[in-house]
C-alpha cells in the first residue's frame, strides 16, 4: 500500500511538472502574439494611396511616366488647388483626383472646347463620364475650357500648381503656345507653380517652329516660359529616356504608348521594325519647373 502512494506521489509530481514548461509556453506564445499585434504598421501616404488603387488608367505606363517622382517634384499637395491642361484620356487625372481629394484640395480640368470639334465634343463626353460622373472616387472635378479662343484657364488667380503633360508640341502647332502659357501665369497665385513635362528635342537637332514630330528644345520651352513673366526654378531627369533619338518616321507618335507605322502597301512598310520602337519605349521627356514670382 506505502508503495502504491509513494509510486501515485511520483507519478502526481511528474505530471504537474511536464504541465508547467506547457504552461510557460503559452504565456510566451501569448506574449508573442500580443507583441506582433502591438508591431506599427507602416502608414501609407496619400500619395501612395492614390497611386496603388485600381481606378488608375494604364497603370503599366508608370515606368515610363514616373508619377510619383514627378508629383513630388513638382511640389503638388493634396491640399492644393490644381490645374491639369488638357487631361485627354486622363490619365495623371486617374492619380490627380483620388490624392487631391484625400486632402480636400481641388482638381481643375482644363479640357478642350467641345464646341471646337466632334473629336473635342466626344473626348470631353468621354472625360466626363470616366470621372466627373464618379466624384465618390476622383473627387468634385471642375471643368473648364483651355483653348485659344477661351478666357484664361477658368480660374484666375486661385490656382497653386498648374500642370502640363506632352502639351507644348501642339499649342506651338496651333500658335497658341504664347497665350496657353500666359493663361497659365493668370491662373496662379502668386509663389504657385507650373509643372511641365514634353518630349524633348536633342539640342543639336533642327526645331520645326510648330512641333509637327511632337519633340521640343528644352531651351525653348524654358525660354518662352519666361517670356511670360514665369521664373525657372529647375529640371529634372525623372523622366529621360536615353535611348530615344527623337529621329522616327512619324515622329514621337512612332514611339509607344501610340506606336504609329505605315499601312500595308504603305512606302517603307515591308521593311518598318516596329520591335524597335516597342524596344526604345515611350519619348525621352523634359521635367521643369516654373513659379510665378510672389511679387505678382
């Protein structure tokens, strides 16, 4: 009998010991668990947000467009109140809308007079329905007319940035581009910025006085900017690309995202490499900055 307590005793005190190395680690895997919980989570900025959703329109062309770089090195806050001249498929709008209005700033299109054409008339329709219609997403978008007939951008005076992508080449074949870049100095405050972006002619090559290839010397758009009462405040090579040569058959449209080439039976269409253009990517661009001096 002392024999079967004593042997009953052992056997009580081996289980209670093979339960507490359990019990210890519960308590750490408890605390193990509550210590990942309590871990931060990266915050994400707005920015960043804006840029990550799926409302984005050709989301791929970020490699070549660099959005991001280019937002932040144009100053843009999603407090501000922001121009974009002719927005077109809306493509930096797909960005623009979303960040400004995480921060109750304001998007401003600047759109082609539909009254100008049917092509206008139905690019604006398209404009409209794709994010004037969805301000759960893109925010109060305002539309306006840019155009060499219009009075200034619609705004006067209110705007913080305004931005321009791949858009000098056509005012400068519309002979316009004197007037396009005085509306945009009447449209800021003063200390506001104007951001462009446009294909960049090599600074050897022979500049066509309206743009017809789509490419343009830096010297001049700084220049003419100037003439308009704005001050240079910098480049930048965000959106460079060393491998365009700016010397295509149909100019920069030779180039994606357009990747223009003859027609069958077309002169140079049996010989025409369009996998080289496709290799060469989108154009090398010009990134500048501009502000309005704070005296106006």
């Amino acid at each position: 009998m002392k024999l079967s307590k004593i042997m009953l005793a052992s056997v009580a005190g081996l289980a209670v010991m093979a339960c507490e190395p359990a019990e210890e680690s519960t308590v750490k895997t408890e605390e193990a668990a509550t210590s990942v919980e309590a871990a931060p989570v990266a915050e994400v900025s707005p920015l960043d947000a804006a840029l990550a959703g799926d409302w984005r329109v050709a989301k791929e062309r970020d490699a070549w467009r660099n959005p991001k770089e280019t937002l932040e090195f144009f100053g843009v806050k999603s407090s501000d109140t922001v121009v974009e001249i002719w927005p077109g498929g809306g493509w930096y709008t797909s960005v623009l809308g979303p960040y400004l209005k995480s921060g109750n700033g304001k998007l401003i299109a600047a759109s082609f007079d539909p009254a100008g054409s049917d092509y206008a008339k139905r690019g604006v329709e398209k404009y409209t329905s794709a994010f004037l219609e969805k301000p759960e997403i893109y925010g109060d978008i305002e539309l306006t007319v840019a155009s060499k007939d219009s009075d200034g951008l619609g705004v006067e005076g209110t705007a913080d940035v305004v931005l321009t992508f791949r858009n000098v080449h056509n005012w400068m074949k519309g002979q316009y581009v004197e007037k396009m870049l005085s509306d945009s100095f009447r449209a800021l405050k003063p200390g506001g910025v104007l951001g462009v972006v446009e294909h960049r002619l090599p600074s050897g090559a022979e500049q066509d006085p309206e743009g017809k290839s789509g490419y343009v010397h830096e010297s001049l758009v700084i220049q003419m900017a100037q003439e308009a009462g704005f001050v240079f405040d910098g480049s930048s090579e965000i959106n460079a690309n060393s491998a365009d040569t700016a010397d295509h058959p149909y100019g920069v449209w030779t180039l994606p995202p357009v990747s223009r080439s003859p027609k069958e039976g077309e002169d140079g269409a049996a010989d025409f490499d369009a996998a080289k253009y496709v290799a060469i990517g989108e154009s090398d661009r010009m990134t500048l900055k501009f502000v309005k001096p704070a005296s106006e």
